[in-house]
C-alpha cells in the first residue's frame, strides 16, 4: 500500500471529523472548533439577516472570539448600526472591521461603480482579498453557509477545508429558515431592520434588491444576473469568483 501524501492525510482526519460532528448540534461544533482550534479560530459574519444566530452562540461561548467583518465600504447603512447594536448587545469584543486595500480600490474602482461592470471583480476586491489576507493567521474559520441557501451549497459538509488547508466550519449547514427564525424568537435577538422590508438576504446595498412574495430568498442578490456567490468560499476546493451570501 502506498504511504497517504500531506493532501491525502488531511482529507482523512477532516472526514474524521466530520464523522465526529455528525448529527452534533451548532453550539457542539461550536465547542468542538473552539478547543481543536484554540487561538486558531474566527468567525466570519456579515451581519445579515441570519447572521445573529452565530453571533449568540459565539457571544455564550467565547465573546472575545475573532469576529471578521468585511466592512467593503459599499454596505447599507442599516447593516452598519446593526453590527454594532449587536456587537455591543452580546458583549463581542473581537470584531475586526476588514477594509479593501485602498491602492487597489483606487486603481481598479476609482468612481465606485465597478459592480456594474464586473460584479465579480468587484466582489474579489472588496471581500475575497481582504478575507484572504485577515485568515492568513488562522487554522479554521466559522461560516454560516446552509445547504437550502443555493444549488452549490446542498453537498456541503459541516467541516471543509479552503485552498490554503485551513479547516472551514459550517455549524448551520442543516438549517433551514425556520430554525434560524425560531432561535432568534427564543432568544429574544434583534433582527436586522433591513428584513421587515423585505430583504431576507443582504449584501452590499448596490447589488441588493427587496424581495417580492413567492420569490426565493436570495432573489434580490445580484438580480438579474448570472451569479450566486460573492466568491469567498470554495467550489471543489479552489476560491473562485462564481459567475452562475451571507458569510453568516
């Protein structure tokens, strides 16, 4: 038998541990990262409309936890002062604000309306890079990636790994809309303000539009055009820039 390569010993241990968190709650997984990756680990949070529900479980587990929020200077207002009602209700105290690198903003996107010409630039600039560049200190980053959210996310796993061999951790993957729902009922969380007006899933306010009754969820996210994905996570196992959400 052939010894396993470093790829190949990695794939093993990972599909132990998804053996492991098999049928294991959020919070579990939650706990399970934290310990297996102490000092490690981050959260990704976009401060959407689901994204309270990591938040709480972070906040009840380790509230100084590294939170990354990719502040890509073209978000709503709303989602703005609701990172921070949120932050400061839950007593988060390790959020990191991620900016794009201004040089490159200036080069490539001077007038601000790149979204329009090339979406996928766009969004690699203002979100893959400087993610890219804040998880080079981490082993493991926390998502809040659900299968029902779109067609490249129905096989995803609790945990995956990115092109850099860090460990991706999907607490949430199994949870559909009602689940989210019920938990921030039963906790009491605030809801981002944007939902009452009929944005169920919020990214930046250029390429999100309100959502009409009957329509899918993720609808009003770069309407119109042929793409789902702001290009942050893997498709078999490279980032890409999809061209057909919420980190959390």
């Amino acid at each position: 038998m052939r010894p396993e390569n470093g790829f190949e010993r990695a794939e093993t241990r990972l599909a132990a541990l998804n053996r492991r968190l098999d049928g294991a709650t959020p919070q579990e997984v939650l706990a399970e990262a934290a310990d297996r990756f102490a000092g490690q680990l981050a959260l990704v949070s976009s401060f959407g409309a689901e994204s309270v529900v990591l938040l709480h479980m972070v906040a009840e587990l380790d509230p100084g936890l590294p939170v990354l929020f990719l502040e890509t200077e073209m978000l709503f207002p709303e989602t703005l002062a609701y990172q921070r009602e949120v932050a400061d209700l839950l007593g988060l105290t390790g959020v990191r604000l991620l900016h794009p690198d201004t040089e490159a903003i200036e080069l490539h996107d001077p007038a601000g309306d790149l979204h329009r010409s090339d979406p996928d630039l766009c969004c690699h600039l203002r979100k893959t890079e400087p993610l890219e560049s804040a998880l080079a200190g981490f082993g493991a980053w926390v998502t809040g990636r659900k299968r029902h959210q779109t067609r490249e996310r129905q096989a995803m796993h609790v945990c995956e790994t990115d092109e850099a061999g860090r460990v991706k951790i999907n607490p949430l993957h199994g949870w559909g809309r009602e689940d989210v729902a019920a938990y921030i009922d039963r906790h009491d969380l605030p809801r981002h303000p944007l939902v009452s007006r009929g944005y169920p899933s919020i990214g930046c306010a250029p390429c999100t539009s309100r959502v009409a009754p009957g329509e899918d969820p993720r609808a009003g996210r770069w309407r119109g055009q042929d793409k789902q994905e702001c290009g942050i996570h893997l498709v078999n196992g490279r980032f890409v820039r999809m061209g057909a959400e919420d980190v959390a």
